[in-house]
C-alpha cells in the first residue's frame, strides 16, 4: 500500500472514530427531552443521569474531529481547500452548534436555577442535533458529490451544495446517533432511563439504519467492488443482530453490533469510494482524488512516523478513560469517600 | 469591503478572542498543577482548597478556549482556501500533529481530572493534571511553531512541478529560531496572565476579610494570601522573561522582518546608530511614516536591533524601496490576486497599528510587573493593604497582561503584511518561498457568506463572553465554598450562597457532584 492509500485509509478512520465516539454523546443530547419523563424535578433527575454519561468523555471524543479535519488538511489540503469552502455555510453552522454546545455542557451547572439550567440543556439538545445534521451533511456532499469545476472551486453560489445527498448525509448521521446514544444509555444507567432507552433503541433500530444504509449503498452502486458490497451486507445483517440482542437485553452486545453497523458502512463509503475524496456533480473528469490532492511522499512519511507512534498511546489513554468511567450510574449520584 | 477584508476581519475577531482564553488556559493549567502538587506533597488544606478554587476559574475559561479554538482548524480552508493549498505540505501537517499529540491529551486528561477526584489513586490523579498542562504546552509549541513558518519560512524548497513550497526538512521547521524564540515568549507571557489573575482575585479577598473583621489565621486567609504571594512572584519571574524572550525575537525580527521592525519604531530613514522611539506625537495615526514624531533616545534602538550602539537600523522608506525592487512595485495582473490585481504594493504595514501595538504590549507587561512589586510589598510579613486604590487597582490590572498578550499577536500578524507567508531572507532571492495575503483568500466563496460568518460568530461571541465574565465574577466573589474543602468528584462548590454563611439547601446537594464538567 502507498503511503497516499495509506493516509486516505487513516483519515476514513478518523472520521469513523469520530462518528462512533461523537455519535453516542450526540444521540445522548438528542435524547434528554425523549427519555426523560414525570414531573419537572424527576425529568431534570432523568436528564442529569444521562449527562453523567457523557460528562467525562464528550470533549475527547469531540477532539476526533479536529484530528480528522487535521488529518484531512495534513495529507489532502487539495480535498481540504475543496469541500470547505464549497460547502462554508454548513461548516460554519456545524462550528456555531459545536461552539454553544460545548459551552452549554460547563455552563449548565454553574447556577442553582431551573430555567438557567433547562436553557443551557435544551442548547446541548439543539446543538447536539444541528452539529450531527451538519457533518452529516458534509460528509454526504464529499463522498455522494459537489457542483466542482475544474480548478476546485465551486459553482452555483453558496447555496449549490444543496440537494438529496446532503439531505440524506444529515438525516443518517443524526438517525444513527439517536439509536446509538440510546444504545449507550441503556448500557451505561440502571433504572427507569435505562429501560425507556432500550426500548427506544429497540423500536427505533431497523429505521434509523436506512438512511445510513441507502448512503453506503449509493457509493457502492456508484463505484464499488466486490469487498465493498460485502461491507455493505455486514452492516444490513448487523442492524438484524443489534435488534436480536437488544430484544434479549444483552446491552453491551447490542452496542457492538450498532457499533458495527457504523463501522462496516463507513468502510464500505470510504473503500467503494476511493480514490475519489470529492465526488464533481459537474464532470465526474473534475472529481479531486488522492493523487492529487495530497502532499509529498516525505511529508506523509514524517506524519507516519509520528502517527504511528502517537496513536497507539493516545488510543491506550482513551480506552483508559473509559475503563476508569466503566460503572453503570443510577440516580442517585454516588457520595464515594475520598481516596487518602 | 470585499471578501479579503472581511476575510481578515473575521480572522482578526475570531483569534484574538481565542487568545483571551490560551494565555489563561496555559498560565493558570500550570499553576493549578503546581497547587496540586503541593497539596498531594504537604497535605496542607490551603493547598487543595487553592487548586479547587482556580482549578474552577481554569476549567470556565478552558471550555471557552476550546470551543473557538474549533473555529481556527476550520477557517484555513473555509476563508483561505488557496493559502492551505500553497501551505498545505508544511501547515497542515503541523495542525494534524497538534490535534493528535496534544488535544487529545488536553481534553482526555481534563475530563479524568475533573471527575477522577477521589475516584482514581491520589498520585495518578495529580498525574492527569500535568498531563493535561503538558498537552497544552505541546499544543502551543505547533501552532507556534506553525506561525513562526509562516513568520520565516524554513525546512522547504520550492516544488517546480506544482509552484508551491515542498517540505525537506521537519527538524528544521520544528526547531525554527523564530519558533523558538516566540514560543519562550507566549508562554512566559502566559505565566504573567495567570499571575496578574492570582495577584488580583488575592487582593480583593484579603482586603475584603480584613474589612469584615474576619480571622487571619484560618485557612481561607492563607488560601488569598498564598495566591497573591505566588501569583506576584511568578509575574515578577514572568516579566523578566517575557523581557529576554522579547529581546532575543526583537534581534531576530530585525533580521527576518525588518519592515515590522521598523515601522514598530515608526524609523522613517536609515539610522546610524539609531534612536529608540518612546512615544509619538503630531499625526500619531497617520500611515505616512515621515508625518510621525517622536520623543526618542539616541542609541538604543541600535543596541534593541544589534547589541551594539552603532550599527545602522534600516528606516521604513528605504525598506519600501528594497522590497518593491525585489517582490515587484505592484501586484501581478492575475486574477488569482483579486480586486489588488496591478494595484501597487505598500511593503509597509499600518503604522499606526504597529508603533501602537508594541508600545500597548510592552507598557501593559510593566503594568503588570509593577502590580506585582506592588502585591508583594503590600503583603510582607503577613500585613493585608486595605487601599482601596490599590487593591481595585490591582484588581484592574487583572486585563493588563490579556491586552499586552493581544497586542502583541495584533502587532506581529499585522507587521508582516502585504505576506502571509513572508520571504525568508537568509536563502538567496530565487530560492525564496512567500505568497501574499491578497491572493491567499478562497476563491469562490462569496463576501455574502464571509458577511455571514463573521456576523455571526462575533455576536455568538461577544454574547458568550458576556456569559463567562459574568460567571467568573459570580466564582470569584463567592471564593472558597464548602465543595473546595474535600476532594469530591467535579470541581464542587458553587456561588449559590453569599460568603462563608449558610449552607446550600439538601436538594441541590446532587449538583455537587455534577458540578463542572457537564
């Protein structure tokens, strides 16, 4: 493999590392006006459990992103300087979500007062869900197409990158979110929460997968091999499987299965569409590809080095983080004694 | 304006505002480690209560920080699209690296020590701190690093085939003088604004317990007290620094990027030796560098640019001559170059920006420094300054060291246009790497949408920092509360009750443990 293939396959690993980490916490956010019921002290009990969740890990999942879009700048400024600016109105909504979101999280608790604390929530809901629909959409538009003239720059004005597969880029994300944090809930809380969000992963599972499922096939029909249908049948019996074990409440592995889902689609997205990282709706001849778009065989290679040696340690130290945070959390937020 | 200035505009706003948060981020990260360790080594009461106080002042300020700091990795390609292809072998690489071997280790380790209190061994604990300060040093370092490329282009040559600069050489770009020498500087800088924040917040608690009769032998005097002692001798230990760094990145300046040395002197013609400008008088805003007039000290400026009191310092005008003769008297007439297309170049930056800006930067440090002096000889041998000049002064001067920062980073981006990417003038005149700012804009994005995003990034902006200064005020006024005394998971404690009084009710004694991180 060269190092181009190599570098293109690193930042589809990203952006699925991203989607499956980010993905939870989004779903989760989407999800506390959903699963939170009873009166008004007992739904901000509800939605404080499912914060809890994800209070330690959604910054370090939120980084994926910026190492994807890093990654993505590092070793194909040509697909970087393509896809944002084409696309600069969704990449600044996406910005403006992941801004107040991100806010919203720290600033929640900062006050002892209720309409304080449900405004700051129902911002982590809206920007959560925005920010999902947002690089739903941008990732859509990359790998399905872009109005791109020849010298990368696009046509049609700043509204030209509108269209179904921004559209359904957007809806399969956010749909995939909202199962997967539901997922998470279930297999991170005891309680009434974990019971409604099982149950909402489970009426919820088959739906939410089509779109995802209908974007991984779409490039797979468009320019696909035999590997990559494969993938894509992987992904179509995972969604069986996570629904066969959350029917018999095997959480974690209902989780590996939705997990799976994301995992076999992407790679059937990002295998089917290679070498293509920006599909021209104009002339497939203006499509930017890994050829052109990357840097230099030295600057890949440095990156490599590092790469190689960075990313298992900051693997090991995520995994880490999980591990310490593994416990499931109930209501009642436990009063541990301190360690002497 | 079209879309280069809006362009600019917008990247103006957004970083400087991101700078407000950096400093902080990385002065008081230290600090709080510091803290830490010694609570971890004393045991001492004082210490964690310090470390849960500023680490909650660190944590509301970080958020921010990180939350525009997204908005940077994007505008390259959203607002600069042809920069990031021209720069794209060497700049972006730098961003990927940072992203991978310093966020991850920021954010990841935070979120362990905010909830890790009590929940982890108490050594591990303290080691995710330092983590976390690590990363953020190791982030400050590339995106430095990536600047002072751009500030003084090293460790590439041009690629014929493409027209753009092709990395050879990483070492070289990683241990860049320019970057070297700007890192030492931020960072130090950093230290001051953490310092100033300790020195103030300190202050204005003792002077407060002191006119409220309360005890100067319990622990919460010794937790104001301890701040303000730290906070004024790393200001003072800070500026000295900050003053050799500046000095060593003066020197190189002078040799790198002569023109933003220059016009910081408003030094309209060659000198020999050259005075050293204090301040100007007579038309100080004006870009016409021979209407500007100054008091000045013979010599000095000399001894700032050469270390002796002889050598000649270029002037503005003579500089202007040079650059037009080697880069071109205009534009080329090319499209990729815009409205500025066969305009004439002005080699010279704003005047008025960069005489002001560098004397903005260096009289806000001796501020800062002299508030520090002022902190600790009002404080020897255990004495609390009731002054109310002092005290709300220092307290004042709390913004000294944030502005200096910003008008530094205002003056060392804006001394380097008509470039984005400067000419490095130590590799021969053919063999020069460089691009300017006026076709480094993105091409097809029109001024609406730039209109757009600065819109509405700067209201989002100006409305979160309404937010956040409101809330650090609310912390700072309620300074130590009862979650500071024991090392529970968050960072606990809120402002929801007035001094050391009463007790927050049972009902939010859930929130305890919630408090910070989501």
């Amino acid at each position: 493999m060269d190092l181009q293939t190599l570098w293109f396959a690193a930042v589809a690993v990203l952006w699925t590392g991203f989607l499956l980490l980010e993905g939870f916490d989004f779903g989760v956010a989407a999800l506390l006006p959903v699963l939170s019921r009873g009166d008004a002290a007992q739904r901000r009990a509800d939605k404080n459990l499912m914060l809890r969740t994800i209070g330690p890990v959604w910054d370090g999942n939120e980084v994926w992103l910026v190492t994807a879009v890093g990654a993505v700048f590092a070793a194909f400024p040509g697909w970087y300087a393509t896809w944002l600016p084409a696309m600069y109105l969704p990449f600044v909504l996406l910005l403006l979500a992941l801004i107040v979101r991100a806010v919203a999280f720290e600033w929640r608790h900062q006050r002892h007062d209720a309409a304080w604390d449900a405004t700051w929530t129902r911002v982590i809901t809206g920007g959560s869900v925005v920010a999902a629909l947002a690089i739903g959409g941008a990732l859509g538009a990359t790998t399905l197409g872009l109005p791109i003239a020849a010298d990368g720059t696009r046509v049609g004005g700043a509204f030209s990158w509108v269209g179904w597969p921004v559209a359904l880029g957007a809806v399969a994300v956010l749909a995939y979110s909202l199962v997967h944090g539901a997922v998470f809930l279930a297999l991170k809380t005891e309680g009434p929460v974990r019971e409604r969000a099982r149950a909402f992963a489970l009426r919820w599972s088959p739906l939410a997968a089509l779109p995802l499922l209908a974007w991984a096939g779409l490039v797979v029909l468009r320019s696909g091999g035999l590997v990559s249908t494969v993938l894509w049948l992987v992904a179509a019996l995972a969604v069986v499987g996570t629904w066969t074990r959350l029917k018999v409440d095997r959480e974690g592995q209902a989780f590996l299965g939705w997990a799976l889902v994301l995992l076999a689609s992407a790679a059937a997205v990002f295998g089917a569409g290679y070498p293509t990282v920006v599909a021209s709706t104009v002339d497939p001849a203006f499509d930017v590809v890994v050829g052109g778009a990357s840097v230099s065989d030295y600057t890949l290679t440095v990156m490599t080095w590092v790469a190689g040696v960075g990313l298992p340690v900051v693997l090991g130290y995520q995994a880490w983080t999980y591990w310490v945070f593994r416990k499931r959390l109930t209501a009642e937020p436990e009063h541990e004694a301190a360690h002497a | 304006m079209d879309v280069l200035d809006i362009a600019r505009w917008q990247f103006g706003i957004t970083t400087v505002y991101h700078f407000l948060m950096v400093p902080l981020t990385i002065g008081l990260g230290l600090l709080v480690a510091v803290m830490h360790t010694l609570w971890v080594r004393t045991g001492r009461a004082e210490w964690l209560r310090m470390t849960r106080f500023w680490g909650r002042i660190f944590l509301i300020n970080f958020v921010l920080g990180v939350a525009t700091g997204l908005v940077q990795e994007f505008q390259f390609g959203l607002a600069w699209s042809e920069y990031s292809r021209f720069v794209g072998d060497v700049f972006g690489s730098i961003l990927a690296l940072e992203a991978l071997l310093a966020f991850f280790l920021e954010s990841t380790f935070l979120g362990l020590w905010i909830f890790g209190w009590g929940r982890i061994p108490k050594k591990l604990h303290l080691a995710t701190i330092w983590a976390a300060v690590v990363g953020s040093t190791i982030s400050a370092y590339f995106i430095i690093a990536a600047n002072s490329w751009m500030q003084h282009p090293v460790g590439v040559v041009m690629d014929e085939a493409t027209g753009r600069p092709r990395q050879v050489d990483f070492l070289a770009v990683l241990t860049n003088n320019t970057a070297l020498a700007a890192f030492s500087h931020a960072i130090v800088a950093s230290l001051m604004v953490a310092g100033g924040l300790l020195v103030g917040i300190g202050l204005w608690h003792l002077r407060r317990r002191k006119l409220a009769g309360r005890s100067t032998e319990d622990v919460d005097h010794a937790v104001w007290r301890r701040s303000v002692r730290l906070g004024g001798y790393v200001s003072l230990a800070a500026f000295l620094l900050v003053a050799l760094t500046g000095d060593w990145q003066g020197k190189l300046m002078y040799q790198q990027q002569p023109l933003k040395m220059s016009s910081a002197e408003a030094l309209c013609n060659t000198e020999a030796p050259a005075s050293f400008s204090i301040f100007a008088f007579n038309k100080l805003g004006s870009n016409e560098c021979d209407d500007v007039h100054s008091f000045t000290i013979p010599y000095i400026l000399s001894f700032l640019a050469h270390s002796d009191f002889s050598s000649p310092v270029p002037g503005v005008n003579q500089l202007q001559e040079q650059y037009a003769d080697a880069y071109g008297a205009t534009y080329p007439d090319d499209p990729s170059f815009g409205d500025k297309a066969g305009e004439p170049i002005d080699y010279t930056p704003v005047l008025a920006v960069t005489y002001w800006g560098f004397r903005l930067m260096i009289g806000m440090g001796m501020v800062s420094a002299a508030v520090a002096a002022y902190a600790l000889w009002s404080t020897r041998k255990g004495r609390v300054p009731t002054s109310r000049i002092g005290v709300y002064g220092s307290l004042l001067a709390v913004g000294a060291p944030f502005v200096g920062n910003a008008a530094g980073w205002i003056f060392t981006e804006m001394g380097r246009q008509p470039f984005v990417v400067v000419p490095n003038p130590d590799v021969p005149r053919a063999e020069q790497i460089y691009f300017f700012t006026a076709q480094a804009v993105s091409p097809g994005v029109t001024a609406a949408e730039v209109w757009t995003s600065l819109i509405s990034l700067a209201v989002l902006y100006a409305a979160l920092a309404v937010v956040e200064f409101g809330l650090i005020v609310r912390f700072v006024r309620a300074g130590i509360t009862e979650g500071d005394t024991t090392p529970t998971p968050g960072i606990g404690g809120g402002p929801s009750r007035d001094d050391d009084e009463s007790t927050r009710p049972d009902d939010d004694a859930s929130d305890d443990v919630l408090q910070f991180a989501y």
